[in-house]
C-alpha cells in the first residue's frame, strides 16, 4: 500500500506493545504478550469489526443441479445478505425453515424453481438448502467469458427472450450470448432458468506476515486505530488498575470508530458482479 495512513502487521503489533506498555526495542516479542499473541489479537480484532459492521461485502452465484437441494457456501462467508435468481428477470429467494414449510419434511421432496432457502440445524454451518429442490441445472453462463448482443432469439419453445438488462449501459438492446470464434453464435445463452446468487457479508484477509497489511477494503484511515482495539482486548481482564483504565479508554475508542463505520457501511450495497462457486 501506498497510503500514509497505511499501517502494516509489524507496525499494529508494536503501537499496541506500546500502548500496554509491553514493547522492547530490539525484540519482536513483548515482556508479557509474545509476537504470535498480539498478531493472532490482531486478526480477531479486525474479524471481529467486520462482523459488526458488515463493511466487507462479496457475492457468489451458486450454480444449481437437477434434484440437488443442498448446496456449500464460500468458506469466507460470514453472514447471507440477500439471496435471490440470477437470470433474465431476476427473483428474490426468502429464507424460511424446514419446520416452518413443513415440519413432516415433506417439502423436501418438491422440486421447481426454488423459491425459498434454509439454514436450519439440519444443515451445516456451511450450507443452504432450497425449496422446492431444483428440477433442472442452472444457466451454466458466467460474464466473464467472451460475450456479444443479440438484438433478438428465441427458445426453443418459440418464447422471446427479454433484452439484457445491462442494454441501458451500452445503449444497445439485446441478450448476452457466447462467441465460438470465426464470428458464429452458439449455444451458452443465459436460460429463463437461472442459478442462485448469493451476496454476504465476508471474512477479512489474514495477516500472516509482518509486511502484511490489513484486507484492501477496510478503509485506511483506521489502520492507526487497530491497536486501541487490539490492546483493549489484549489487557481485558487484567488485575492492575493502571489495565483497567486504559482498556476502557481504548475499547471506547475501538468502539466508536466501528460505530461510525456501521452507519457507513448501512448505505453500501451488495457487489452486483458475482463470481461462480
């Protein structure tokens, strides 16, 4: 990083060394708090502040298959934001529970276009189900292959398709489909029957290293700030009182800089550009 405000994992670990009054010039290793110590504080701190305040955010598409009800999240997801169809008209999908639905668990054995999703215990902490299961495999389309425009198609039912809604963008209408080369037109149009994508609220990237900065889109200009909250929770039930006055003056701190990046992060969106799992 390039940043002034920019502060790396060596610089958080020794200002928080310094703020308990724990840092030796010349060691990596504080009097009391060893190196691993503060940097593993360190990583639950900013974690901890992307809990909170939901300030990384990031979204998957879930590519759904015929009678395949349950399906594995990406493993940096923290918490589900929205869920909704990624096809042409686009549908919200709304959580429910299996009990909720039908508590002999007859629901499961529906199939359709899912209009709900659970995450009940029946399932792990890593996984989502659908109801009714799906009857059929998702559009296998992704955007990031070679695309161009068609003014108009049809399926094979006779059904037009509707216009892509990216054609206000490039002020042309028409549908995304896949280029084969040599200028033909084939196959890969996005279906009527779309797959699931998921937007979450994500996990930070790990500092490991001591040139490690935190994840690029915490903002900058609190990396100065990491350490009130690293050494409050770093002295947090300590019996000397000179701990117990500093760990509230720096929880306080910590705080209210996550508050204020709360109200910030209310008035961000979701990422619109999915990634497939």
């Amino acid at each position: 990083m390039t940043s002034l405000y920019a502060k790396n994992l060596a610089q958080i670990v020794v200002g928080t060394l310094r703020l308990v009054n724990d840092y030796q010039a010349g060691y990596m290793d504080g009097k009391t708090w060893s190196w691993l110590e503060v940097q593993a504080k360190a990583n639950d701190v900013i974690l901890e502040l992307v809990r909170r305040t939901g300030i990384l955010k990031d979204s998957r598409v879930i590519f759904l298959e015929e009678t395949t009800q349950v399906y594995t999240l990406p493993p940096e997801c923290i918490r589900l934001l929205r869920v909704g169809i990624n096809k042409i008209t686009g549908s919200v999908v709304l959580p429910t529970t299996i009990s909720e639905r039908d508590y002999a668990g007859l629901a499961r054995s529906d199939q359709g276009s899912p209009i709900q999703f659970y995450r009940d215990h029946s399932l792990a902490p890593n996984q989502i189900g659908f109801i009714p299961t799906p009857n059929q495999d998702g559009s296998s389309f992704v955007r990031d292959e070679d695309t161009g425009l068609l003014r108009r198609i049809a399926d094979a039912d006779g059904n037009t398709l509707p216009y892509d809604a990216n054609a206000p963008l490039r002020r042309i209408r028409g549908v995304p489909f896949r280029r084969t080369g040599a200028g033909r037109i084939i196959r890969g149009l996005i279906s009527l029957y779309g797959n699931i994508k998921a937007n979450y609220v994500r996990a930070p990237q790990i500092m490991e290293r001591p040139d490690d900065y935190p994840d690029p889109e915490i903002p900058v200009y609190i990396h100065k700030d990491i350490k009130y909250g690293v050494a409050g929770d770093l002295i947090r039930g300590s019996r000397k009182p000179i701990h117990a006055v500093k760990q509230r003056r720096f929880s306080g701190k910590w705080a209210a800089i996550a508050a204020e990046l709360q109200r910030n992060s209310e008035h961000l969106g979701s990422q619109d550009d999915a990634r497939p799992m």
